[in-house]
C-alpha cells in the first residue's frame, strides 16, 4: 500500500512539473503585456526631420522609462529625411514597448518614409479614408556614375517615341481595323497567319536611371522588405512602392496584408488590437490594451525650437541676416547690435544646415557673393563685383536646399526676394559712392580757395595770422593788411600749411 502511495505521488509531481514547464514555454512564447495601465500616444503632423526623430525617439524612451503598455503614433506625413527615418526606425525595433503607428485622423496620408515606419511598426493601422505608399527614395545631391546615366539618357527619348506613336488619334486603331478587315475578308481555307507579340507595347524592361540611382532604390526595397518579413506583411507591395511609388488606401491596404487594423478612432483601435501577438525584439507578447489609459505627449520647447530653425526657408533667412549682419559690423565697428544678431543667427543656420540635406556648392556661390558685395566699397571695380555678388547669390540660393525631399522645399519666392534685396543693397552702395565723388572735398585747398577770414595781426613783410573757421592760420599777402580786416584765401602752400589772402574790398560780397 505504501508503495502505491509513493508511486502515485511520484506520478503527481511528474504531471505538475511538466504542466509547470508547459506553462513557461507558452509565457515564454507570448508574453502578456506589461506596464503601468498607460497608452502614450504622440502625434506627428508633418515632414520627417530632425525634430520629429527627437520627438518620437524621446517619447519612447520616455514610456519605456515609466513602464507604459503602449506606444500610439499618430501620424501624418508628406515624407522626409532618410536619415531621421531610419533613426526612428531603429528605436522601433529595439523599443521595449509596442509601437502602433496609426495614419490618422480621416484624410492623413503616410507617404514616403510614412510608409517605412508603419512597415517597421509592431502594428500598422490606418483610419478611413487615408492612404500610404509613394516610397520611391529620393536621392540627395544628384550623382551619376558609370554608364548608367548614359543608359537613362538612351532609354527617355525612346519611350517618349513610343508614347507619342500611342497617343497618336486613329492611327493605331485604324492599323488594327485594316488587319482585322483583311482578316475576315481572307478564305476561310487560307491558315490565318500566327500572331506577332506586340514589342512596341511591351518592350523588354531595361534599367532606368544611373547607377548611383539604381543602388538608392535597390537598398530601399531590400530595406523595407527586410520589415515586411519581421512582421509578417506584404513584402510583394513594399516593393511595388519603391519600385514604382504606388499608394493604397485603407481598405485597400488591409485587404492585401499591408497593414493590421483600421480603425476610425483611438478607442476603437485600442480595442481592435487587444489580444493580437506582436514580435518585439526578445520574443512575441501578446497585447492587452482595451482597458489602457491614453496619455498625449506633446512636444516641448526643444522639439519647437529644433522644427522652426530646421525650416529651410527659416535656416535661409537665418544665414542671409547672419552674414548682412556682420557685414554691417564691419561697416560700422563698434556698433554691436548687428554684430550681436548676425553672429547668433549664422551659428544657428549653421546648425540647422549641418542635418538638413545642404548642397554646400550652393553655400559656397553664396558666401562668394556676398564676400564680392561687401569688397565692392572698398575695390573701384566699376560695379563688376557687386553685379558678380548679386548673381553668385541668387544662383547660390537656388540650388542652395535638394528640393526633392517631401516637406522640406525651399521658397522660391524668398529667394526672389533675397536676390531682388542683394541687388538694391549693391545699387544703394554704388549710389552713395557715386553722391560721394560728386560732393565738394571739405578738406585740403579746394575747400579753402575763396573763404573769408579775419586777419588775427598785421602784416609784416607780407606775413601776418588769421583766423578761419574757428582755427588759426599762418598767412602770407602782397598788400598791406592791418589787424581786423577782412581777406580772401586765394591759394595754400603745402609747406606748412600757410594761406595766401588777399583784402576784401569793402562792400563786395562774399562767395
């Protein structure tokens, strides 16, 4: 009897054990959620750029700090910086808290790097009627390497020649009814001739663009697909949206496998994802969110701060008042205030161009020409530095910002502007050298020949003093001139700075 005991009790805690051992895996496998009841969402409502890569990655660390069960971005975006998405998308995926990115409110959309960052999210929703896609890199600066620029050139006239034969009205479908009334009108006994493939319509595929292209956009599709696998979306589509910049809307995009949710509002997304297992970086965890309390995050001064001045049309403004500012200073030293300004606002801009995609030939005509403009007071050039200044800036701000990227385009009409300033500001300086040459001299003997003064002691021997101007002079005269009378300057010699005068006579007015 007691043996039985001791082998059913042997079996009971076998039996535990193996369920206790169940029971880690299936823990281990999906962890629950953990966290402090809290959902943080931030909001993103505008270019990907510096200041949101520090907005979302601060907000993250943020609610991995505070233990929270969740991360909601709210999105919407044009597009922006490779580099700040990829920044962002590197702390998704390394975050100890789920990240949804949710394209919201109605009429958001999720373009370009959008479309990156909902691919690396642990959950991708979308509200009605908004869209994503679009992702086709832009590639900063230009380049070209090899032959692939050749091959691009070779390929553009061709399909344009292709199009135009397309689009030309009738002649194509007036072809195909001649072929098709030849066709019936043929004897029924005659072979109809086979069917020649249409190479004109469908002509073999060829690689478009230069090489440097071509090695942006195979990185991007192989960047986004890696994404797609880690979460088990689309990876076919991904590609589509790189390769040929294709959108989605949301039903359209759920029903493909390109996201996980769509959901019209955060509740409602919070409880559309209750329950659903997502991959983070130590294992799978399952997602407990419908009774999360929803916490904004909004961003702080140093997020503010850090958009405006990464404005490019702000930074541009920044870097011309840095520069006018303390080209002034040198015109006028001492007078601190334009000094003070322009040194704040160029370490600024230079700031804000260090992580803006800059094109620092374009910097370089600029700071040219504004050198050429501030030389021109001090070199007679005749105008030809000043005219060079003004044109290297204008030329300088035009390809000063690669306006490709979504969001971050430069002003046009700023640019207009400044030129049109850079040019008054030259014509202001030239007019004032010009009103400078043209004035009477008020120093040497021109200045002195015909003034009157007042002779200050006899003359002795034909040298006497007068006084003029509040000074007094040593003069010499060929008439006798006596303490008090009135003479006339009519010439100075250079040695020793000595007036010849003569008397005026009285009752002859002066000059």
């Amino acid at each position: 009897m007691t043996g039985l005991l001791n082998t059913l009790s042997s079996r009971i805690i076998a039996a535990a054990f193996c369920a206790l051992l169940v029971a880690l895996a299936t823990g281990a496998s999906a962890q629950p959620a953990a966290g402090t009841g809290k959902a943080y969402v931030l909001t993103v409502d505008d270019a990907i750029g510096p200041a949101t890569r520090d907005y979302i990655v601060r907000g993250i660390e943020q609610a991995e700090d505070e233990d929270a069960g969740l991360v909601v971005l709210r999105l919407n975006t044009p597009g922006g910086l490779d580099a700040s998405m990829r920044d962002i998308i590197r702390k998704f995926l390394a975050s100890e808290v789920p990240v949804v990115t949710w394209v919201a409110p109605a009429g958001s959309r999720a373009a370009s790097a959008g479309t990156y960052m909902l691919y690396a999210s642990h959950v991708a929703a979308m509200a009605p009627a908004t869209n994503l896609g679009a992702a086709t890199p832009v590639q900063i600066g230009g380049g070209g390497g090899g032959g692939g620029e050749q091959e691009g050139e070779q390929s553009a006239p061709l399909e344009r020649l292709r199009d135009a034969l397309e689009d030309e009205s009738g002649e194509g479908e007036g072809q195909s009814e001649q072929e098709d009334a030849s066709a019936e009108s043929g004897s029924a006994d005659e072979p109809a001739a086979p069917e020649q493939p249409d190479e004109r319509q469908e002509p073999p595929e060829t690689p478009s663009g230069d090489a440097s292209s071509r090695k942006v956009i195979n990185d991007a599709v192989a960047y986004i697909k890696g994404l797609a696998e880690r979460h088990g979306r689309n990876a076919e589509w991904a590609e589509r949206a790189v390769r040929e910049a294709v959108s989605l809307g949301a039903t359209e995009a759920l029903e493909q496998n390109v996201i996980d949710v769509v959901a019209e509002s955060l509740p409602a997304l919070l409880e559309a994802i209750d329950g659903r297992e997502v991959r983070m970086d130590d294992g799978m965890q399952t997602l407990a969110t419908a009774d999360l309390e929803t916490i904004e995050i909004e961003p702080d001064w140093r997020t503010e701060l850090l958009s405006i001045i990464t404005n490019p049309t702000l930074a541009y403004i920044l870097l011309m008042v840095g520069i006018y500012g303390l080209i002034l200073e040198g015109y006028n030293p001492g007078a601190l205030v334009p000094g003070v300004i322009g040194g704040i606002c160029l370490l600024l801009a230079l700031y804000a161009f260090q992580i803006l995609p800059v094109n620092y030939a374009g910097l370089a005509l600029m700071a040219l020409g504004l050198a050429l403009i501030a030389v021109e007071l001090f070199v007679p050039s005749f105008g030809i530095l000043g005219v060079g200044g003004v044109v290297a800036v204008t030329f300088g701000s035009v390809i000063l910002f690669d306006s490709g990227v979504p969001g971050l385009e430069m002003n046009t009409g700023l640019i207009a502007g400044m030129g049109f300033g850079s040019a008054l500001i030259f014509g202001a300086i030239i007019w004032l050298a010009a009103r400078s040459i043209r004035k009477p001299r008020l120093g040497g003997e021109e200045a002195m020949v015909g003034q009157q003064a007042e002779a200050i002691s006899d003359f002795s021997d034909g040298h006497g003093r007068v006084h003029l101007n509040g000074e007094d002079w040593r003069a010499r005269a060929e008439q006798p001139i006596a303490r008090g009378d009135r003479v006339r300057v009519t010439g100075m010699k250079d040695e020793g700075f000595v007036l010849d005068v003569e008397p005026v006579k009285t009752g002859s007015s002066p000059d």
